[in-house]
C-alpha cells in the first residue's frame, strides 16, 4: 500500500492508497505526526511513501518517513507524468507540482483548470498534449478577511459567513459581501476566460474552502478536497513503477 503526506500552512492531511483507490485518509496537527504515522504503519502495510511539505525543517519527520522501503521527498526535480513548461520550476510550489499530477490521473489528454481554494487560492493549467503551462496565485477567503483587519484601523476581524447579501447593510454585512462575492466573481471570471480558449476544459475545484465555494459557483466542475492527496499517490506511483 501507498502512503501520501501532505504538510500544508496549517494542518498535515495523510491518505492510504492501494494502487489508485483511496482506502482511507486522516487530518491532524503537526504536533501528533510521529504518533499518528505511527499508528498507521502498525494498521497498514506500507510499502511506500511520498512527503510533500511546504515547510523546511522536516528532519524528524523525514527520518521516521525513511524506514519505509520505498521513500520520495517531493521536490522540483522529482520526476512527474507532465512536461513542466513553467519558466521558474524552481519555485513552483510542490503542492501545485501534486495538484497538476492529480489532473493527469484522473482527467488525461484533456485540458484541465485545477483551483485550489484553501490559504491562497492557485490556479493550474494543464492542456491536453499534458503540458504544464502554469497558472495564477491570489489571496485566499481567510487571508482576506484577515488583512481587512489587520491593515485598517477599525475593522473587525470576521470568518465566512455563508449567508452573505449581496449589498451589505452594516459594516460586517459590506466586508462578507465584498470578500465573498469578490472570490466568486474572481473565480467565475477566471474560468470564463479558460472556456474562451479552451472550449473542452474540465475545471476542478480542490482545498480547504471546496465545499463553500462549489454551492456558490455556476459554472460546471468537478469538486474534491482530496484531489492533492490523490496526485500525490500519482507521482508515487510514477516514479516506482517496476
């Protein structure tokens, strides 16, 4: 069995596969990483395994990682199932470098839009002849809510609020409207200039804030929250076939 790990901004997420089917997947705190692989490599029969972080300092965690057979620390040099025509893969975020393999896994010789609406929110495009050809970042929903507060002087820090009016009759009511239906609008518009240029896009909306955003938008995709951990398993499987 296969076994991803995901170490994002604010939680790792972790996932189980045989073969391509995910069997089960967990989201916990980075303080109980050693106990909670731990336990799943007692449960399991892992055989091997792929670490992506967006963070530096992961000796411990790549130590303990290590013991299994067969071991990848995603990077910029890792091999993947796409051609990458980023002109910096550099510093092409691993989990856009996992979100793009994703699109390769389960949508091929298509052109795909991967949205992933979590602490930013990143657009990927990957065309049908499996060229990465990049994408965009801006500010996630949380993110936004947060520098209204913190670069302002009066403004009340707020969360999401699902019950938003389009014209906001108090203070609260005009920040829910404008960040809201800003993302929104974002996001429409961004898909709407892809379906411009590419007539056959299949767009998929991934991260955090998924189950939010796809009540909200009108255009036609494919929702998954999981759909990093399963282009992980994708570049696992790539770079250990025998």
């Amino acid at each position: 069995m296969n076994l991803v790990v995901d170490i994002g901004n604010t939680q790792v997420k972790a996932a189980v596969f045989e073969l391509h089917k995910l069997i089960e997947h967990f989201v916990f705190e980075e303080e109980q990483f050693s106990k909670k692989i731990q336990q799943i490599l007692q449960e399991r029969e892992i055989n091997q395994c792929i670490l992506s972080s967006v963070r530096e300092n992961n000796t411990k965690i790549v130590d303990q990682l290590s013991k299994i057979p067969r071991f990848i620390q995603l990077n910029s040099t890792t091999p993947v199932p796409f051609q990458n025509l980023y002109s910096t893969p550099k510093t092409l975020g691993i989990d856009r470098i996992a979100l793009v393999a994703g699109a390769i896994g389960e949508f091929p010789n298509q052109n795909v839009l991967v949205i992933d609406a979590g602490t930013c929110i990143t657009y990927d495009f990957l065309n049908s002849k499996s060229e990465y050809l990049g994408g965009a970042i801006s500010p996630g929903i949380t993110v936004r809510y947060r520098s209204l507060h913190d670069y302002t002087s009066k403004l009340p820090q707020l969360t999401i609020n699902e019950e938003f009016n389009l014209i906001g009759d108090s203070t609260s009511g005009a920040i829910h409207s404008g960040i809201i239906n800003g993302v929104i609008q974002e996001i429409e518009g961004v898909i709407n200039q892809y379906q411009a240029k590419y007539q056959d896009l299949t767009v998929v909306l991934t991260g955090g804030d998924t189950k939010f955003l796809s009540k909200q938008l009108k255009n036609s995709i494919f929702a998954n929250q999981n759909f990093l951990l399963h282009g992980l398993n994708q570049i696992l499987t790539f770079n250990n076939k025998e």
